[in-house]
C-alpha cells in the first residue's frame, strides 16, 4: 500500500492505456489507496468522457504510444478541456522530446508502487503551487489604452494575436529545454517571454517569463520542479490571453 495520508484531498485521476493489463493494473493500486480513477482505453474515448463531463479529473496518465488519437495532439485536446489538471507519460520506453516537453512528467513502465507513490507525491506538491497571482490583469489596461492611441484597433488585435501566438511556440519550446534539463536554454525563453509580453502588456506572462529568467536550474529536482510549474502556469496565462482574444479585446 502507498503511504499517501488519510488525511489528504486525493485528486480524481484518468487512466488511458491501451493495455488492458496495465490499465487494470495501474487503476487497481490507485483504487487501493483511495483514488478515485477513470479508465479509457484510447484518445478519443479519453476526450469523448470529458467532453460529456463524466469525470473532471486533477491528473491525467496517459500511455506514450496507442492506437489513433495519441502523443501531443492528444495532450493538446485534454488540456484543452481540463486546462488545471497535470498530464503525466506512462510509457515502456523513452518517448520523443516534444512528447515528453508536452506533459507533467514521465514514469517508465514496469513502475512499482513505490515509484507511483513518488509520482503522485510529486503531484500534490506540484498541484498545491502557483505561480500566478489571481489578482493579476492578463492584459494591462494602460498598455492597451496606449496602443489604441497609436494605432487602430484591428492593428492592436494582429498585436495580440501575434503575442499568442509566439507564446504559444515558447512554451512548446520551453517544454523541450526542461525536459532536456537545459538550463540556459528555459533562461534564455523565460528572457523572450518577458521581453515580449512585456511590451505588450501581456502582465501575466510577463511575469512569469522574468521567473524563468532568474532561475538558476533546472539543474537539480528543486529546480526543474521550479521550472515545470512555471511551465504549467505559463500555459493557463495563455489560454486566458486566447480568452481574452476570442471574445474580444476589453473596452
């Protein structure tokens, strides 16, 4: 048994795994220790249970290489519609490096409890910090009263639409490095992000590029832990910048 605390507000999880025995296997000691699991056994029965809101899970396992719907444009589509929870790779070999950069972290298979205990440990400690202020305006109104000042309003829109477009290649960027343990390459990241979200007001990711920025790692677990919950964070600013862009720049 996995000595997780009786005491703790255990999230709900999402098992997808193709391999029924490692499904049953995996769902089985996360059952037994008070887990409560839903199992799908492709991409599209995964997507098609959320999108019927079946479960809303806090974590998601998903297996590297399945049948159909798999890999990164899976990840995309469930955190699309589960945009707080954490993804993590199960998977019998090293799966690619944009696959890895895409999620949470990566358990090899055969895993044992004890590795599952670190994993799942690993989430609640991750799932408990936060970089983001919730206080914080996504957009500066000054900034954007600014440029509508200097320019037409479908001009200040490309603006942002470009803003969202190059943080969106960032983050896939800084995905890799991290899960590369590049250092100097997620500082580098964090420095464009800041400089470029900086200019346009985009105050959250702004931020939260200056973070990445001073840090140090990710070196070592402190640091890349560090580095994948600013990663995380980054990912809900620019899903609520794209909020912002769907139903129209503030008045």
């Amino acid at each position: 048994m996995l000595d997780i605390g009786v005491h703790r507000e255990l999230p709900v999880v999402l098992l997808i795994d193709d391999d029924l025995v490692s499904r049953e296997v995996t769902a089985t000691l996360l059952t037994l220790n008070g887990y409560t699991v839903y199992t799908a056994e492709g991409g599209e029965a995964a997507l098609a249970m959320l999108a019927v809101g079946e479960c809303r899970p806090g974590m998601i396992l998903m297996d590297a290489q399945m049948p159909g719907l798999s890999g990164v444009e899976l990840i995309a589509g469930l955190r699309a519609v589960c945009r707080r929870a954490l993804v993590y790779m199960i998977s019998g070999s090293q799966p690619a490096a944009e696959v890895v950069a895409a999620t949470d972290g990566l358990l090899l298979k055969p895993f044992n409890a004890e590795a599952l205990h670190r994993m799942l440990e690993g989430h609640a400690a991750a799932a408990a910090r936060s970089y983001l202020d919730p206080d914080e305006p996504v957009v500066s109104a000054e900034v954007l009263r600014q440029l509508r000042q200097m320019m037409p309003e479908a001009a200040v829109r490309e603006i942002f639409v470009a803003v969202a477009a190059d943080l969106k290649k960032r983050i896939e960027a800084l995905g890799v490095a991290i899960a590369k343990h590049d250092a100097a390459e997620v500082r580098r990241i964090g420095h464009a992000i800041k400089g470029g979200c900086g200019m346009a007001g985009a105050l959250q990711a702004a931020r939260l590029g200056a973070l990445l920025e001073a840090e140090t790692g990710p070196s070592d677990d402190n640091h890349l832990d560090n580095s994948r919950t600013l990663l995380r964070d980054l990912r809900a600013a620019a899903q609520g910048l794209q909020r912002i862009l769907d139903g129209g720049l503030p008045a």
